[in-house]
C-alpha cells in the first residue's frame, strides 16, 4: 500500500512530472535546499551521504524554497546548474516549491503532519534566527532552509532533523542505517 506521500504530484526540476512514489522501496531525505543560505554547504554533505548510501537504497530529494529570506532566487535551471556546479549534486532535484506558511506545497503539510517536530541540533537554530533579528516560523512549520524528513522504504515518515544538524551527524546517519536495515 502507498503512503500518502508517495502519491503527491511533483515535478523534477527539469519540469518532468513525477511524484515520491518514484522512489517506493528506497528510503528517503527529503530537503528543502537554498542557494544563498549560511547552510548551503551542506550540499556537500548531503551528496556524501547520497553517493555512500544509495547503493543500499537511500536517496537524498531536493526541494529549493525560497520561503526563508529569499535565499532561493534562482529558476530551476540556475538551481540545478548552481548545485552541480557547486557541489557535484547528482541526486534527485525537484521544482522549487513553497515549504511553509500560506501555499505551503502539499507534500511539506504531509511531511508536518506526520512528523510535527525535529530533533534539535545542539545549538538552538530558533534562538539564533531571533539573534539576527528573524522571527522564526512558528511550531510545527519547518523553520528554515536545509531542515530534513526522513522516510522508510514503506513511505512512512520516521524522523525530522532540524535545519542546522549537519546530514553527516551521527544522529541523522544512524537514523539512515537503521532505516536502510529494514
């Protein structure tokens, strides 16, 4: 049986339609990504971590948003030629959406709704935004660029990370291989 996840209409960032359940069976980390953010390096982490899993059947999606601080200006041509420029990125990129607040695209209000709350990096990235003078979004939207789901091969979403824990943190990589054991 499909998830509901799955069954969302999408497109690719080449403007192909295509939904999550392209990926049934392999596990996922679904990103909001943004070329102009302080966390934008994690796209180096993110490939690292997509280019050592995936032959076990991880796969890492993108999905630029420019909801935080108009750090995501480009099209989806200048996306997609800045992250394989930049960053070698080769693992799938979607269409730029809205992840949070009014016209929030209906995967992220999926991805909320099953996992209202992510687990903290050590620093507390909602205390830091107020520090530059951000008012952070409130609970359960996703609170800024880089924040991730992760979802079983089965479709479930069983975690959230936030935003500023590194893809490469122990807590997030045992998260995958427990998932990848399944």
């Amino acid at each position: 049986m499909a998830s509901v996840i799955q069954d969302i209409p999408l497109k690719t960032i080449d403007g192909r339609p295509a939904s999550l359940g392209d990926y049934r069976g392999s596990v996922l980390l679904v990103v909001n990504v943004a070329s102009k953010c302080g966390l934008t390096p994690q796209y180096e982490a993110l490939q690292a971590l997509y280019s050592r899993y995936k032959g076990q059947g991880l796969v890492v999606v993108g999905f630029p948003a420019n909801d935080f601080a108009g750090q995501e200006p480009g099209t989806n041509e200048e996306i997609s030629s800045f992250c394989s420029t930049n960053y070698g990125v080769d693992f799938p990129m979607f269409s730029k959406l809205v992840a949070t607040g009014e016209g929030r695209h209906p995967l992220y209000s999926a991805l909320i709704e099953a996992q209202p709350k992510a687990t903290p990096a050590d620093e507390d990235m909602r205390e830091k935004l107020k520090g530059y003078g951000i008012t952070p979004t409130p609970e359960p939207e996703v609170l800024w660029n880089f924040e991730k789901f992760l979802v079983g091969r089965n479709g479930n979403v069983v975690a959230r990370f936030a935003p500023n824990m590194a893809p490469d943190d122990p807590r997030i990589v045992s998260a995958i291989e427990a998932e990848l054991a399944k």
